[in-house]
C-alpha cells in the first residue's frame, strides 16, 4: 500500500490533469490580468476626471467671491477661501497673483508646496483668469493658479491591484484544483486503472474481470459500457488462445503417428496449416480489435465531456436563478473546462491530419475582396448611405480566406467609426512608399488621437468607449495577426474628428516558396 500511493502521485503529476490544471491557470491568469488592467484604468479616467470636476467647480463657483475679495485686498477673507480650496482630496499647491493697473503681476498669496519637478503625468495645472466688473466694464485683475496632484491616484490603483490580482488568483487556483479534483475522481483514475489493468494481463493465466472502484451505475455509464466491452475482447483473446494451444497440442500428437499413417500425417498436416491460418487470422482480427478500443478509449471521453457541458448548460438554464454570482461563476468554469477538454480529445483524435489553418497561397484579387466588403456591410446598415471608392486592378499572392477576413475587419471598423459623419466615406486604394507597395482603406470618421496609437492592435482594447462605438477590440488585433502570416505589417494615421488611414503591406521580406 506505501508504493501504490506514491505510484499513484506519479500518475497524477505525469498525467492530464496536471496539464489541463496549468492551461486553467494560464488562461484564468491572463483573463484576470486583462480585467485588472481594464479596471484599473477606467477607476484611473473616473479619478482624474472627478479632479477635472473640482477644478471646474472652483472656476465656476469661487471666482467670482475671489474677484471680489481680490478686488478689496482684503487678503484674510482670500487666504480663507484658498485654504478651502487647498484642503480638498489631490490638491498639492495654491497661487493667487495680483495685477495692477499698471498691468504689473505681483504674487499674492501662496499655499501649499508645487511640486515643479513632477512629469506632466502625476500633476495637472489648470490657470484661471480672475475679472472684475467695474462701472460696467470687465478689468483683469488678477489670476488663480491650481495644481493638482495625481500621486493619491497612483497610490489608490497600486493598492487597489494588490487586493484584485490576489483574491482572483487565490479564487482561481481553488477553482482549479477543484477541477482538477473532479475530473481525476470521475475519469483519470478509472483510466489509469484500465492501463494497470492492460500491463499486467497475460492471456496464458486467467484473469479476474477489470472492475472499476466505484459503485455501479443504474443504468451504466460510458465507463461500464467500455469495461464490459474490455472484458468481452479479453475473453474472445483467451479462447482463441486456448483454441491455438490445443492446435498446437493436437499437431504434435500427429507428428508422433506420422509412422503409423504417412497418408494420415500429410492429410493432418494439410488441416492442420489450414487451422494455423485460421486462428492467425483471429490473432490478427483481435489486434484489430485492440487498436480499436484503442481509438475507443479516446473517442468515449467525449461523450462524458459533452454530458458535462450539456448538464451545465441545463443548471445554468433551469438552476442559474437559484445560485448566487460565485455558484454561476464557477458553473461556467466547469463548463469552459469540458469544452477546453473536447477539444484536447478533438487534438488528439486529429493527430495523425495535416496540421491545421496552413496557408493556401494562390493571387486574390484585393478589389474585389474590398467591394464585396462594402457591399456586406451596406447589407447590415441600409440605412445609411456612405460613398465608397476602391481602386481597380489590386492583387497579392496570399490565402483568399485570411485575406477576406482582413478587408471585412477594416472596412467594418471604417464603417462603425464614420456612423456619425454626415457624409460619410470609404475608400481602398495603393501606392507605392518607401519602395514597396503599401495598400490603404481610409475613412473620414471619428478618428483618434496619434499618442495612443500603440494600443490598437493589443488584443481586447479600444480607444473610444463602448457607450460611443459597439466593439470587443479584437478586430484589428486579428488584422495584424493575418498580416503577419502574410509577411506583412500595418499601421494607422489619424486626427480626432476627421478620419483615419490603416496602412498595411505583404511580403515585406520576400514570400519563401
């Protein structure tokens, strides 16, 4: 008993459960960084702009009690009200200048501590312009300077990753090693039993049947269908064998009359090669058979997998109101997991194919694509009227499925980002630059602005708002991908409020044949 448990840790350790644990956790990992991120940076944008929001609450509602204040130099009645100001949350540093007459500044009071050697990144500095209305006519007299700081910000997202990436990872190894948990109880176990079971078994002893340890089912399962089909081949091996030894038996007892009946001998020889040949071809047939359950082993993991998913899909229908957030939450784990485990079994089952999405390289006609892009997106949209331009003549060498994903993408994003341009337009068009042929699909739509360029074709982000633009992010992240493939790259040029231009090239290094 001491080595059959170690023997089994190692079984564990070495088997499908350990991988299929690391891929949960892998992927559990980089949705939690992702959600992290995503969160981190809306509560950042909520922030700063909560800090926007004072700022222009001071400008609107304490100017003009500061113009008046200013205006009397009653400089007690000031400091009171800019030490209001300076004890509101974020605020680092206060400056009210006079300006007389003349037109001269003079610095009046100073509060706080401005920090003049932070980055532009960790302050904001708004000027205010304070006037007076004096016998009907605005005079300037003065300005409030204001810097915020955005350290108390920083501080509060640093505080506020710790706490999410800890739970969520605490949260998702459980869940992991629950699953793991489950699926070695209802499956892996029973399959390292049947492969002890497949070593220790010699056809020339008897055997006791293979059980499984654990209480039957009514009716049976996969699994009891599977070892009752097991016991019924090992039996059909044994009798062949028994049937093989008793021909052998019987071809020695003939040998040994072969002197009494030379006749005899050669007619018992002639059956007996004819009964050799019989029961090799069984041998064989029962090898056959072997290779089968083989292929049946992997083949009936799928059907549990599918029940798994096919009753979670039913608990989350029937039962999903009963369970709280956590207990939904887990329910889709469980059923993510079976369908990330068909598909190792689909991997699997696929061994021997030619390895998947491999290029069909062939000459695709690029305008062609392209019209046929604008023309399902005016199919979805045909309300809206947009003017479309796509150069003639256009071609590459490239696989045409990949490449029509690519012009759908782009024009479906063109399409989306000019909704609100009154006339709206779209064009297709290439030319050569910096010695190479570069194609270009162009909008006059909202736009962006260039310093977030670099986040375009990250995976999952966007640059406008989901309440703005509908989206998943994922659109121009999977432009790149194919572009790749092709050998290729792309890049965006954009100004906010007129349009953008998604440039993109092939082959950048020479296509290898």
């Amino acid at each position: 008993m001491a080595e059959a448990e170690p023997s089994r840790l190692r079984e564990i350790r070495q088997g499908i459960g350990i991988r299929l644990l690391a891929l949960i956790l892998l992927v559990s990992s980089a949705a939690t960084l992702l959600a992290t991120g995503l969160q981190l940076y809306l509560d950042y944008r909520s922030d700063v702009a909560m800090i926007q929001t004072r700022l222009d609450d001071i400008e609107r509602s304490s100017l003009v009690s500061l113009a008046d204040g200013l205006w009397r130099l009653e400089q007690t009645q000031l400091r009171l009200q800019l030490e209001g100001m300076l004890r509101l949350p974020d605020m680092r540093a206060l400056q009210l200048d006079e300006i007389s007459g003349d037109g001269r500044q003079r610095n009046l009071i100073s509060l706080g501590e401005p920090d003049t050697q932070a980055s532009p990144s960790s302050r904001i500095l708004r000027e205010m312009a304070i006037h007076h209305t004096d016998r009907g006519q605005q005079r300037l007299i003065g300005h409030l300077r204001v810097e915020a700081t955005l350290d108390g910000v920083y501080r509060r997202l640093a505080d506020k990753a710790v706490v999410i990436l800890a739970t969520q990872g605490v949260k998702t190894f459980l869940v992991s090693l629950f699953i793991l948990f489950i699926v070695h109880r209802l499956v892996t176990r029973h399959l390292a039993d049947i492969a002890r079971y497949v070593d220790s078994f010699k056809i020339e002893f008897p055997q006791p049947l293979l059980e499984l340890r654990r209480p039957p089912r009514n009716p049976p399962d996969e699994l009891d269908r599977m070892v009752s089909s097991f016991n019924a081949m090992c039996e059909t091996l044994r009798q062949a064998y028994m049937s093989l030894q008793e021909a052998h038996a019987e071809l020695e007892r003939d040998i040994e009359a072969r002197r009494a009946a030379e006749a005899e001998v050669t007619r018992l020889n002639e059956a007996l090669e004819t009964r050799v040949q019989q029961r090799t071809a069984e041998l064989e047939a029962a090898n056959r058979e072997l290779a089968a359950f083989s292929y049946s082993v992997s083949h009936d993991l799928r059907a549990p997998l599918r029940r798994i998913e096919g009753f979670g899909k039913a608990l989350e229908e029937d039962g999903g109101p009963a369970l709280d957030e956590r207990g939904r939450h887990y329910l889709s784990r469980i059923r993510n997991a079976a369908r990330d485990m068909t598909e190792m079994v689909d991997s699997f089952l696929r061994l021997s194919r030619a390895a998947a999405g491999s290029l069909t390289i062939e000459s695709v006609d690029l305008s062609r694509l392209a019209r046929l892009a604008a023309e399902k997106q005016q199919e979805k949209d045909p309300q809206r009227r947009v003017a479309v331009s796509v150069m003639t003549g256009l071609s590459v060498e490239g696989d045409r499925r990949l490449l029509t994903a690519l012009l759908e993408n782009l024009f479906e994003n063109a399409w989306k980002y000019t909704r609100d341009t009154e006339a709206a337009a779209v064009s297709f068009s290439a030319g050569p630059m910096d010695g190479r042929m570069v194609y270009t699909v162009r909008d006059n739509g909202a736009g962006f602005d260039m310093e977030q360029a670099d986040l375009l074709f990250t995976p999952f982000t966007r640059l406008h708002g989901g309440e703005e633009f509908e989206g998943t992010g994922i659109g121009l992240a999977t432009v790149q991908r194919i572009l790749a493939r092709h050998g290729g790259r792309v890049w965006a040029e954009a100004v906010p409020g007129q349009g953008a231009a998604f440039h993109f090239t092939f082959w950048e290094n020479g296509r290898n044949a």
